[in-house]
C-alpha cells in the first residue's frame, strides 16, 4: 500500500528536489570542514554556508547575513535565546498556544511567565498584553503559528505593543514560516527563530536564528567551543555568527537546507496557493461530518496548512490507526509536545488528530483521506 503522508507539521516529506542530491554531492565530494582548513575545497564548503545564511536573510528580510547563526534545530536556537537573555530575576510573557520548546526551557531554567490568553480558536488575545507586563518583564516570545490547530498569530501587531513599551519580540517561526511571511526588519523584530526541516523542506538537524544588531552584541551563547576565529582567547567571539556558532557545523545540513530554500524561493506563491486549496478541500469535508470536531479556526483564512479534529465519540489514537491500515494515511495522534495550546483549546488530555499537507501531496491524496475517514467511522460505528 502506497502510504499519504499527512505529517508534515512534524517534518516535510518529501523535501525539495534536489537536496538528497545536493547533501550527498557535499559529503562525497567535499566533505572537509569549514573555518578550519587552509584550502580550496574548505574555502568552497565556507562560501556555500554563506549563500544559505543569506538565502535565508532574504527569506526573513535581515539586511545583515552575518546575523544569522545556525544550530542544530529551533528547539536550540530557542534555548539559546531563553537562557542567553533572562535570568530567574526576568520576567516574560509567552502565548497560550506555546510549544514545549519554549515551555520546557522556562520551567528548567526557572524564568517567570506569564501567558497572554488565547481564545478556544487559537486566536492571540492582545487586549490583555498591557495588564500583565510587571515592572521586570523583559520579551514577548511566542509562536508564529500553533503546531496544533494551524491558527496563525499577530505577529505585527505584537511587535508593535513590544516597540511602544520596550520590550523584546522574539518568534518561534517553526510552524508559521514560511506559509506566513515573517520579515525582521519590516516588523521590527528582535529575533526570529526558525528550522530548517519543514516549511523550508531541508533535512532534519539544522536551524538557527536571526538577530537584529542589539542583541547579537548582549546574548549569551548557549555552547562555547571552537570557531577557527580568536583562537588565542577562551572567550567565545563577540562577532557573529562566530559568537553563536560553537564547534562543527552540521554542513550536509546546511548545503541541504540551501537546497530547499533554493526551491521554496522559487516556487512561493505556487507552494502556499496548493497547500491552501488541500487544506480547505479537507476542512469543508470535516466541518461538514458532525462526528468530526473541527479544532480552531472553521476557515482555511488565517491558518496554516494544519488541521487538527476530534472523532468525538472514538478514540482517537485508534482512528488514526485505522486510517493508516485502510489507506496508508500517515498522521500524528496526541498532544504534539503541545500541552499548553491543548488547554487552551479544550482538548487536554484527550488531544487530537493532525492533519498537515505539504507541497507534495495531491487532490486525490486528499479525496482518498476523506473516503477513509468515512470508512473508519463505519467501521468503528459497527464495533461499538
């Protein structure tokens, strides 16, 4: 059975044409290593990581490539910004539709928050930013886009409140980018953290962040280590990308992710415009089953391309399990290491089944989900 791959929230399958190709060429042509070596082929791998940084500068409107430092997922370049930033004596604020990535590391690392509320839509509540900034609260951080439901954030309009009463605007752009356009410089941003294996259909293993010129100049690295730059001193370099880029590289990462940026900026509007008419294809079918409860938004306006529902009157671990046995339908099931946002949505601890279409995937692909879908509430409707 050919399998429908409907998890790419999780990660993009398959990635752009080409990077395979373009990690393999690197590793058995090249393959040497960056800021190290004293030759050609060093000097080559060197400038292709720079070609990725400012792919990505254009893809996030930083006028400053050097700003952005690679790592080895957002999940790090996250921490990097938590623990780089704020002390146990800080204060932030976060969106009730975080992920763990953000919540785990203020929680380890002891940082008070607090959470701007988000209606049972996902939607930003923005009205009630004002009352819960205290005399020590130092950022907003939050997602460009719930994992969980696709509902898109105000991500303008935040950075606007953050300008007028100086705070920092940091942005997971896991979810969000880039279906959504996300630009440093237009929005003001502060910082802007992003990975490389999904939306921008890279490989696994590589993500970074983008800084504006402040706090690349005040934020403390998370790992410190070789740089082949200011070998003479223990401390880290005060310049970046050296300041954030400790240690080897993941380049088949990067000249993959290259790959991927090279295609998406290519194709864009294509891209968006065919996962929107998927996404709006299988939510008028869910909104239209009333065993199926839609989770946010009941509109493919204002989301990403994720669907997360509800088989309201089944398990839905075992829905899921029936759809990948009558067609080979691949999915998530659970909380997505998002517990916070299913709280927030009514649906902790239950959690719910994820939908998430890609470039790749078809029309038909779509029809046939529907028709499981249909199949396996039948089916499970004779067991009961």
């Amino acid at each position: 059975m050919q399998g429908i791959y409907l998890d790419n929230a999780s990660t993009s399958w398959p990635k752009a044409p080409l990077v395979a190709q373009e990690v393999s060429s690197f590793i058995n042509e090249c393959g040497c290593n960056i800021a190290r070596g004293g030759y050609e082929r060093a000097y080559e791998a060197a400038a292709k990581v720079e070609v990725c940084r400012a792919q990505l500068a254009e893809l996030f409107t930083c006028s400053k490539p050097r700003n952005v430092a690679f790592t080895m997922n957002v999940t790090q370049a996250l921490n990097t910004l938590i623990v780089g930033l704020f002390t146990k004596d800080d204060h932030i604020l976060v969106s009730g539709m975080e992920h763990n990535a953000v919540m785990r590391p203020l929680f380890q690392h002891h940082i008070p928050y607090s959470v701007i509320p988000c209606d049972i839509q996902g939607r930003l509540q923005l009205s009630a930013i004002e009352s819960l900034i205290q005399h020590n609260t130092k950022a907003i951080l939050l997602t460009q886009a719930s994992n969980v439901c696709g509902t898109i954030l105000p991500i303008a309009e935040v950075a606007q409140i953050c300008k007028s009463k100086g705070l920092l605007c940091l942005v997971d752009s896991a979810q969000g980018s880039p279906y959504e356009s996300l630009s440093m410089d237009t929005m003001g941003l502060d910082a802007i953290a992003f990975t490389g294996h999904k939306g921008l259909l890279g490989p696994q293993g590589i993500g970074g962040l983008i800084l504006n010129d402040a706090l690349s100049h005040t934020i403390r690295p998370l790992v410190a280590g070789g740089t082949g730059s200011i070998s003479h001193e223990f401390a880290m370099p005060s310049f970046m990308p050296d300041h954030l880029e400790a240690g080897t590289q993941n380049l088949p990462g990067i000249i993959g992710l290259s790959s991927g940026l090279q295609y998406h900026l290519a194709h864009a509007d294509e891209i968006q415009a065919h996962e929107k008419r998927l996404t709006e294809h299988l939510l008028e079918y869910f909104l239209s089953d009333n065993r199926i409860k839609v989770i946010g938004l009941a509109s493919a306006e204002g989301r990403t391309p994720v669907i997360s529902v509800d088989f309201t009157s089944y398990d839905n671990a075992q829905v899921a399990f029936q759809l990948q046995t009558l067609a080979g339908i691949e999915t998530r099931v659970g909380l997505h290491c998002a517990p916070l946002a299913h709280k927030t949505l009514q649906t902790f601890p239950r959690g719910t089944v994820r939908f998430s279409m890609g470039y790749a995937n078809t029309n038909d692909e779509i029809d046939t989900t529907i028709d499981a879908c249909k199949e396996a509430l039948h089916q499970l409707g004779e067991l009961s």
